[in-house]
C-alpha cells in the first residue's frame, strides 16, 4: 500500500488506522481545514462476489443516519486516485478515541470499563463495519463468527433474526447495541459459540456461559464478577440483556412499549440513564452503599434506610454525611438535589458516611472479594493451566490488584473529606473565637471607664457627706456596683479559652504536615505495574504464575498496612473535631456571659445617671426657672456694689466726723443711720439664694457664714 503514503492534492495521510476483512482503513487530514476522515481502501484480491457484497456495504452505510452508527462522507475527488481496481472507496467520519476491543484489552480493563466511563455520556460510541450487506443462512450461522470459548456470551439468538434475510437497521441495531453494553460491562466479547450444540442448552434467561478451570461450559442468567457495576445497575442491566438475547425475534427487545410505541428495551434503557443513585462508603467498615433515591426523598429517609444497611446500624442522629469538599449534606433539601446532575459512577461521585459517636473505628473493614479463578490460582499454585484459562485469570488477578488500590484511593478521599470538614470547624471556631475576644475587650473598656468613674464619685461624696449631700443608700448602691465590676472583670477575661483554641490550632497545623495526610500508594502503584508487565509478558507458552500469586499477596499486605496508618490519622482528626464540637459551647456561653455583663453595667450605668438627676431635681426644687437664677443674681451684684459705695462715704464721713467734732452730733447719727440701712438690705436680699444652694455645694455655706 505504498500509494497510501502519497500526498494527495490537499490532504495528507497521517496513519494506518486497522485492517477489516475487506480492506485497509487509513486516516487523512485536510493541510488548511484540519478536517479528518477515516478511508477504507479494499483489498486487491476480490472475487466478484466479494466485490458485489463490497459495493453493497458502501451503498448501505451511506443510508444510514444515526447518532451511534458512523456516518459515511463523500470520498473527496483528491482520493479518488488511491482506488484499486476500480473500486468505490469508503470514506467516513473520524473516531478519534480508537476501536473500543482496543481500549477493553488494556490490561486495567481487563474487566470491564468503570461505571463512570459507561454511563457518564461524554463518550459517543458508534458501530462500524458490522457486514451489513452479508446475508446469513443456516449453515453460516456457526461458521462465519468466530470468538474464544472463554470470553464466551451468547449472541447466537440474536443473530438467528438473520435467516430471515431481515437486514433493516431497527431489527439490527438492538443486536449491535448488545455487543457495545455486554462488553463495556464485562469486558467479554460478544461472539457467537462455534459449538451450536451447547448454545442450544442456553436458558431463556441466561446472558452468558463461561468455561471453568475444568473445562466444563456453565451458563448464567447473572453477569460474571468481577465487574465494575454497582449494586443498583446490577439487576437492571442484567434484565436488559436478558430482553436482548431472547431467542424469539418476535419477543426479542421485550415487545412493543405502548406508551412510545418502541422496543420496550429502549424504555428500560432510559429508566436506567434516569436513575439517581446515590454512592455512600462508610467509613466505618469501609463499605460502599448504592441506594436509589426518589427525586424529593428527605436526608432524613435516606438515614434511615442506611441506618439499617451499615454494619453497625449507626443511628440517623450519630451519622455525619459528607461529600469529597468536605460540606455536610444539606438537611433542608432532598439528597438527589445536593448530587451532580445526571447518573454517575460509584467511581466518580461519592458521599462518605462517619459516625459522630465515635472517634475511633475498629473494623472490621470489609475486603474485596477475590475472583474464584484468582483463588484457585493462589490456592493451587502448582496446577498448570492453558494459555487461554491463564490469560482470562491474570485479566482478573491484575483488575483485582487495581481494585485494591482504587479501594485504598476512596478510604483516602473520605479521610480528605474529613480533614476538610476538620478545616472547615476550625474556620467556624476562629471566627466565634474572634467574636469572643471582640466583646471581651469592649466589656473590658465599660468596665475599665464604670470603675474609674464610680471611685470618682465616692471619693466627692466622702468629701461633702458631713457638710454636704448624705445617704446611706446611695453610698451602699454605689459600693455594690464597685464589687459587680470587679466580678465582671472574671467574665471578660477569656484567657483559657485563648490557650485551648491555640493548641488546637497547632494540632491541626501537625495533622496537614503529617506525612500520613497525604496517599500512601507509591508501594501499590509499583505493584499494579508489575502485574500489568507480568500479563503483557504472556506470550505463547504457559508461563507459571507464582510471581502473579506473589504480586497479589504483597498487594494485600501492603493494603493492610496503609489502612492501618490510614485509620490512626483519621481517628486523630476525628478527635480534633470533637474537642471542637465539644468548645462551641464552651464560647457560646462565654459571649452570653460577656453580653451579660456588659448589659448589667449599663444598666447600673443608667441608674446613677437618674440618680444625678434626681438630686438635681431636688436642689432646684425652690427655683421656678433658671431666668429666676439669673436675674436675682444680677440684684445681688448691684446690692454690693451699693453696699460697698456706702461703706466707702461711710468712711469718709467718719474721718470728717473726728475732724470736726464741733458739730452736732444729731447729723452724724442720721447719716450712720442712712448707710446701715442700705448694708442691712444688701446683706438680706444675697443671703437667701446662698441659703438655698447650701445643699448643692459646700462653698456656698461658708459665703453665707461670711456675711
């Protein structure tokens, strides 16, 4: 196929995509669109029949249209130089993530695909070259299909619709489809057994048939373990099938649905794709829970159906659910709207179940099951077996290997989970820490100003009680006020709890740092690849499979190693959480006491504030009006200046009296007379406002006793 290799015009061939049993299948590029297609170029030799049924199988694919069939493009007339033979070429549309027998022989797959990667719908899976245009007949039916007996699934019933020579799509496409489920699911490939007489032994339920390590063909209507469905898909998957291999083509798909007038396998399949299931691993056993819920089932509900599924039955009140961000379950709303939209894999979304009850979690922990075929080899390690049963039984050894880790890898998300809630109450803890101490320093403020205010007051009162104000009441109020203060001085000062919270700060800070807070799965990642090397090193001959038994062994023993770190970490961020928990109330009724006392100082503040008034009402009580005050002041002024205006001519006239006492004496004693009078009503008329502020301040006392 040198002539492949060529540039033709604009587009380029880039690679060898496969072979089929008609041609070859290249893949091309456009070198300005970046367009891809897929060209499949028909091999040289052809008899005529052949080339017939070729040219048929062009014609068909170009009139089918459907999203899960590859659509065929119009072969660019650049290409058209590359045919052979004079042969219509085959051009269709791109697949870029490869043939899924591919992607299924990779040895991590060797039992299937994971759950999210089946039903996540990012991928499109499309069929091709499925021999539209062979007809069967009776004597092809067990010749013309070839496949190993061990990766046995029966097809054969559905297959049989052709010897009818019905080769519309819609009575083909629920066969085709079956290949791509049963071996998404198993891993199995879905060929028919060349051995007609023991498909003839099929039950009308069973889906599938394996060869046991004797030899011995046994059939089942259940899907083989290990596989990587969940217990919820389980059943319904398998009654899929079921409805797909009937043997009846009449009955085959289950009938007609009469509410969408289709194949009711297809209203079977959309009851799958809509159901919300929710993933839960207990972190008690290690147990992985996978329960349907009803669109508006309450968290409530769904606790106490795992209440009776878990190990321990932890009671609704004892459990804490928690997603992989760390946040709890949201009890007001329904738990199928706290999930991702659209079904996923156990493996892609999970909610981790812990028991607030304890700190500590015992066991036992719930292992994976080990494959019989795995067992038989790690019990009977001298038994040889043939290439074919030792290819099939590494497949298992190397998926449980894988599950091991994937085991350990989900206990680790759940002790994640729990470090992040940890995080997450020492974030809530801060703050309320932060409150505390907030309101701690503002009662240490009004206390600090009521204390120094209220010693002001009573050294004022000690000073003026004998001369001044006096009341017994007033001064034992204010004493008791004095001893309040310094009660509430205890309250505010919130200093152990400071010495607690910082401590726990400092624990956390070790548990992040911990080499154990980070995933211990160097050893079993090396191991994963060893039992991966080992299975691509199977070639022709038997190989003994000691080192297969050995990679096993020291898979699990490493497993039990890292659970045990694993647990002993998560049991110390449990107790972390639980001397939080346990501190909440702890600050709780430290802000409550603060806010106490803070509204008692207030409140004593207040009741001296209406004390000053009262007393102040009283010293007034004699006065209609400041204006009153005021006025009479201003008279008492103008009284002294008159007085001292007097006294001053009194002086005067005295010292003109004892110069001329040779006149009469009568005339001095008037003028005497005139000057004392006006004395005597100044000194009356300032007497009486001191009288009556000699309640009020001391100084005015002492004016008064001056006068």
């Amino acid at each position: 196929m040198e002539r492949t290799a060529q540039l033709c015009g604009s587009w380029e061939m880039k690679e060898k995509l496969g072979m089929g049993g008609f041609g070859h299948v290249y893949l091309y590029q456009h070198l300005e669109s970046g367009e891809k297609i897929a060209v499949k170029l028909c091999r040289l030799e052809l008899n005529s029949k052949n080339k017939d049924r070729w040219s048929r199988e062009i014609q068909i694919m170009k009139k089918l249209n459907h999203v899960n069939v590859v659509q065929a493009r119009e072969v660019p007339e650049e290409l058209s130089s590359i045919a052979l033979n004079d042969l219509p070429l085959l051009s269709m549309e791109y697949c870029s993530r490869g043939d899924l027998r591919k992607v299924l022989n990779k040895p991590e797959n060797c039992c299937g695909l994971k759950e999210s990667e089946d039903i996540d719908g990012k991928l499109v899976h499309k069929i091709i070259d499925l021999g539209y245009a062979k007809d069967l007949d009776q004597g092809s039916l067990c010749t013309s299909f070839v496949g190993t007996l061990q990766y046995l699934v029966c097809v054969a019933a559905p297959i049989h619709c052709f010897q009818q020579r019905i080769l519309m799509f819609g009575r083909f496409y629920p066969s085709s489809y079956l290949l791509v489920v049963f071996s998404r699911i198993s891993h199995w490939l879905c060929v028919c057994f060349c051995r007609t007489s023991k498909v003839k032994n099929k039950g009308p339920k069973d889906i599938m048939a394996v060869e046991d390590m004797n030899g011995e063909v046994r059939f089942s209507t259940h899907l083989p373990y290990p596989n990587n469905l969940s217990r919820p898909l389980l059943e319904p998957v398998e009654s899929l099938l079921q409805m797909l291999l009937l043997w009846d083509p009449a009955t085959r798909g289950g009938g007609l649905d009469p509410g969408t007038t289709k194949q009711y396998c297809y209203t079977v399949l959309q009851n799958i794709l809509s159901m919300k299931v929710i993933h839960v691993l207990d972190m008690t056993s290690a147990q992985l829970h996978s329960l349907v819920l009803g669109g508006e089932e309450s968290l409530h509900s769904l606790q106490l159906r795992l209440e009776i599924q878990t190990q321990t039955h932890i009671s609704p009140l004892s459990q804490e659910l928690l997603l992989e961000t760390g946040i709890s379950l949201d009890p007001r709303r329904p738990p199928a709207h706290c999930l991702p939209e659209g079904l996923r894999g156990w493996d892609t979304s999970i909610v981790f179940l812990f028991d607030k009850s304890l700190t500590k979690y015992c066991g036992p922990l719930t292992a994976r099951p080990l494959p019989d075929s795995v067992n038989f080899i790690v019990r009977e390690t001298k038994t040889q077996l043939p290439l074919t049963a030792l290819r099939k039984v590494w497949g298992e050894a190397v998926s449980y290997i894988c599950g091991l880790k994937e085991d350990y890898l989900r206990l680790y998300q759940g002790q994640r989970a729990a470090m992040l809630s940890l995080l997450r109450y020492n974030t809530t803890l801060t703050r309320y820490k932060n409150m505390l101490f907030s309101q701690s320093q503002q009662l240490r403020a009004k206390l600090a100003f009521f204390k120094t205010s209220i010693q002001h007051d009573l050294e004022q009162y000690i000073k003026q009680r004998h001369s001044g104000i006096s009341s017994e009441k007033m001064l034992k109020t204010w004493q008791e006020n004095e001893k309040k203060a310094d009660e509430f001085t205890k309250v505010a000062d919130v200093g152990y709890l400071d010495e607690e919270i910082v401590a726990l700060h400092s624990e956390i800070v070790e548990l992040q740092r911990s080499p154990f807070a980070r995933r211990q799965e160097d050893v079993m990642e090396q191991l994963e690849e060893k039992a991966i090397e080992l299975y691509k090193q199977l070639k022709a001959k038997c190989k003994s499979y000691s080192d297969m038994v050995k990679t096993i062994l020291q898979t699990v023993q490493n497993q039990d190693r890292v659970l045990k770190d694993l647990y002993t970490h998560l049991s110390t961020i449990l107790v972390c959480k639980r001397r939080i928990v346990d501190l909440f109330p702890k600050l709780e009724g430290a802000v409550e006491n603060i806010k106490t006392a803070e509204a008692t100082v207030m409140q004593m503040q207040m009741k001296r504030q209406k004390e000053f008034w009262y007393l102040l009402k009283i010293a007034c009580v004699n006065i209609p009006c400041i204006e009153s005050l005021l006025s009479l002041s201003e008279t008492v002024h103008q009284l002294l200046d008159e007085n001292h205006r007097y006294l001053t001519q009194l002086t005067s006239l005295l010292q003109d009296a004892t110069q001329e006492m040779e006149h009469s004496c009568v005339s001095v004693f008037r003028l005497i007379n005139n000057i004392s009078h006006h004395c005597i009503r100044a000194f009356i008329v300032f007497s009486v406002p001191l009288c009556i502020h000699s309640n009020v301040h001391p100084d005015f006392v002492v004016c008064f006793g001056y006068f």
